[in-house]
C-alpha cells in the first residue's frame, strides 16, 4: 500500500438474520459501466492512498482471542519494558502459551464446519477484502453505486459476501474513534452469514490511515533506530489494543522488507532498517506484540521489496537478487515473522527473475509463492496479495485474469481489486470450470476461516472507543518517542 499516509452508540453484535442472495452475473452486467468507470478512479487512489499492501461496542470485555500464538522463546520479554504493566502483559502472555495448541485444533475443527456450510458464491466471496465507500454502513455513496451497483456499505457486504473491508480515510471511512467503531459495527452485522474482518494499514509512522484517531507511535524506521525490539513489541501492542477497540482485527504490518536501498521511493522508514538480522528480530518482536493484543498480523511484502528504485505503484521493479542473495538479505525477516505465528503474509508486485524467470510479478508467481513461501519456509498462513489496482501487477494481464492467476499462483486473499465484479466472476467462473479446483478454492477459504477464528472474529464481538488514546497508552508513546529522540 503507499507510503503516503455522528456515530449511533455501538452495541453487542452476533451473526444473525438471514442470507441475502448474492446477485448474479447480470447484475454485475448491468453496473459494469459504472464499475468501469469506478475502477479508472480507483487506480489514481491506490497510487496516491493505498498502500503497499497499502465496531462492534459494548460496556462488557473484549472476548479473549482464542488462537494467539504462544510468544517464542525466542520473543521480547516485556518485563524489561517500564511503561507496560508488566504483571498484566506477563499474565496475558502465559495465558496465551497455555490455550495456543487446543484454541488451533477447535479452530481448525470450527473453520472446517463452516467451510461445509458455504456455497461456492459464499467461497468465492471469501478471497476478497474490499473497499467500501461512507461512513457508516447505511452511508449512500455514489462511488459504491458506480462499482458495485449498490449504493451503501452494508449493501455491498450483503452483495458480495467478502472475507474482509479494508478501511481509509480517503473512503471516507475515517473521522473519529465512535463513528469508526460504529462503522465496524454496520458492516459485521451486514455480514450475517461468515462473520467480517475488518482490517486497516496502520504501520504507524509515514502510513497511518487512523491518523489522530488512535495514539500516535513512532513507524518501523525510527523504532529500528533503537536497537530495542522492546519499542517494536510495545508499539505493536499498543497499536493492536486500540485497533481491537475499534472493531479493526487485522492490521496490514508489521513492513519485513529489508531497506536495501537507501534510494528506495516506496519503502524507506517503512523499513525497520537494512541489515537482514535486525529487521528480522524487530518483525518478530512486532508480530508478538500484535497478537498480544488480539489482533492478527500481516508480515510484508513478500518476497521482499526493499531494493528496488521503482515504486510498484506506478511501474513493475525488477530485482536481481540471486536466490543466495535472496536466502541472505530478504528472507530472514520473513522467516522471523512466520517462526512468531504471523497470520498472513503480502506479496509484492515486484519481479525476481532468479527466483522465478517467467517475468511474473511475485503477487502471480507461483514458484515464489507455492515454492518459496509455502515450500521452503513452510508457511501455511494466509498469503494476501498486495492491492490489485497497483500499476506493477496489471502491467501484462487484464484485471480479471490477475485475479485468477494470484489464485493459481497460491494467493489466498486478493486485495482491493479495482473492479471487485469483474475480479469475482472471473474467479468465479474458473472454479466452475476446473481451472481453479474446488480443492484449491477450499485450502485458500479454510486458511481464511483459520485466522478469523484464532483472532475471535467469529465471536461476538464489541468495540470500547473510549479505550483508545487512553493515559495509559499516551505513556508508552511518550517514552518510545524519547528512546527515538535519544538515537536521532
């Protein structure tokens, strides 16, 4: 995603109420102009707000994530943190160690009971993580009516039945803590059949679609800084505990690509550096912190994006890297991150002809993502593309066809496309064809289901706005902004 960075009162959710029928292809026929139309206005956008990849409310607790992974013995002890409630962390911690391995097996047995209750619609539906335009679900938007010939937000979930949305500002989905958490609310309520998640690209620092929202933390670069993967942790943490008070459960960071390049225009400070090995502790240390507050986490962008001179927004980069190169200066953060439980990791539109000569940007590489990622580093998370309306995976095939081959290549979830219609019929009609294997379609939704089921999205869910910006974590912020302003 890119570098550029009134509510009702909130009240306890379920899912509930009965299916609303997914239009057909002549419905979608019948809007195409308009999602046409729509999808040109969408290009400029992702250029400009999207990044590289880049609520629920109730007075009562927030449901313990049940599939946190338990913290490595290799992850940052938060005991040598001053500002965090160290009995409280070290608690919730040990509590996460102890229900890890059971809360993954009823996770697993759940996903696959809802797998089995899906039509092939419901399925396909699950792949993409849309934009919505408005501030509220029942918002009436002219943007949502010229893309998805509905015109509010609920109305597009209902439609389309999507895995997640994906906040921004520029979508208007963005003013203050209560409407957001309200927003949040609408939209899994309008997903009555497979609950919503909903995410947002909050790496903090120059990307932070919450802006003033939510407590302001120092980004990747200046925490790299430190030496102190401590200030990762923590920052994550604090990040993920407001995010979850807002009914956001997915947040598009930790960034893993290593800053090889100091010329690079689209990664820079989102970097947490440019030496392989300590970017890669404070990727790990981040991921601990996110699932620390319940939210899942998503390392980026594979299989690294941190030297190049070309921003994948507006052109397609070419690295050289040789798979030795690769292994020694890109991987390592990756390898972190997976080794920490990370729940999904994104691909980058960028092209490695060592790793894979077929002049296919990684997001449609299938030797890059079946072979390298799921092969030889053995995850078996959640692959997301980056965004789909991004210059560098459009460059040789038309936007239905990129939809397919990320599938083919062993993408899960495709991100932001820039005609959702389009992208999903296409999808669509190659599983009815064979093309795409009902096998294949069902490895990628169980995955999906997985993740939403760890990080409690299946749950009844709340949001708690008043939670955010609290003393509290206005504190940690304080400090992590004085150990950055110590090493400037």
């Amino acid at each position: 995603m890119s570098r550029f960075a009134g509510a009702t009162r909130p009240g306890e959710i379920g899912p509930k109420g009965a299916e609303r029928p997914l239009t057909g292809s002549s419905g979608a026929t019948a809007s195409r102009g308009g999602a046409r139309a729509g999808a040109v206005i969408l290009g400029v956008a992702v250029l400009l707000a999207t990044g590289c990849s880049a609520g629920f409310g109730s007075t009562e607790t927030t449901p313990r994530p049940p599939g946190s992974p338990s913290v490595s013995a290799r992850s940052v002890p938060t005991e040598s943190s001053p500002a965090v409630d160290e009995a409280a962390d070290a608690a919730a911690d040990s509590a996460a160690s102890e229900r890890s391995e059971s809360s993954k097996e009823a996770a697993s047995k759940s996903a696959r009971e809802a797998l089995a209750a899906m039509s092939l619609e419901d399925k396909v539906g699950q792949l993409f993580f849309a934009v919505v335009y408005g501030s509220h679900a029942g918002s009436s938007s002219k943007e949502n009516r010229a893309r998805y010939g509905v015109a509010t937000p609920a109305e597009v979930v209902a439609k389309y039945r999507p895995g997640g949305v994906i906040l921004f500002p520029w979508a208007g989905n963005v003013s203050d803590a209560r409407q957001v958490a309200a927003l949040t609310t609408g939209l899994r309520r309008a997903s009555r059949k497979t609950p919503l998640v909903i995410g947002v690209d909050q790496e903090n620092g120059t990307v932070s679609r919450l802006g003033s929202v939510i407590t302001k933390l120092p980004g990747a670069g200046a925490i790299g800084a430190t030496g102190d993967p401590v200030n990762a942790r923590d920052a994550a943490r604090v990040t993920g505990k407001e995010l979850r008070a807002l009914g956001i459960l997915l947040d598009f960071a930790p960034v893993a690509d290593v800053n090889v390049d100091p010329g690079n225009p689209v990664i820079g400070p989102r970097a947490y550096g440019s030496d392989p090995r300590k970017v890669a502790v404070m990727v790990g240390a981040a991921v601990d912190g996110f699932h620390a507050a319940g939210v899942a986490s998503v390392a980026k962008h594979f299989p690294g994006h941190g030297d190049t001179a070309v921003d994948s927004h507006t052109g397609l980069p070419v690295i050289k890297h040789s798979k030795a190169q690769w292994r020694r200066l890109d991987a390592p953060p990756f390898r972190e991150a997976i080794e920490h439980g990370v729940d999904a990791i994104m691909t980058a539109h960028v092209v490695m002809p060592e790793l894979d000569p077929s002049g296919d940007p990684a997001t449609l590489s299938r030797p890059i993502l079946t072979g390298l990622l799921r092969g030889e580093l053995g995850f078996d998370g959640v692959i997301t593309t980056d965004a789909l309306g991004m210059a560098g995976v459009r460059e040789k095939y038309g936007d239905a066809e990129v939809a397919v081959r990320a599938i083919l290549a062993g993408a899960d979830v495709l991100l932001m496309p820039p005609d959702l219609p389009k992208a999903y019929h296409a999808v669509l009609r190659a599983v009815e064809s064979g093309r795409i294997s009902e096998k294949r379609l069902d490895e990628s939704v169980l995955r999906i289901l997985r993740l939403k089921q760890a990080r409690g999205v299946f749950g009844t869910a709340r949001t708690d706005p008043r939670a955010v910006r609290s003393a509290a974590n206005l504190k940690i912020a304080k400090r992590l902004a004085g150990k950055v302003a110590a090493k400037s």
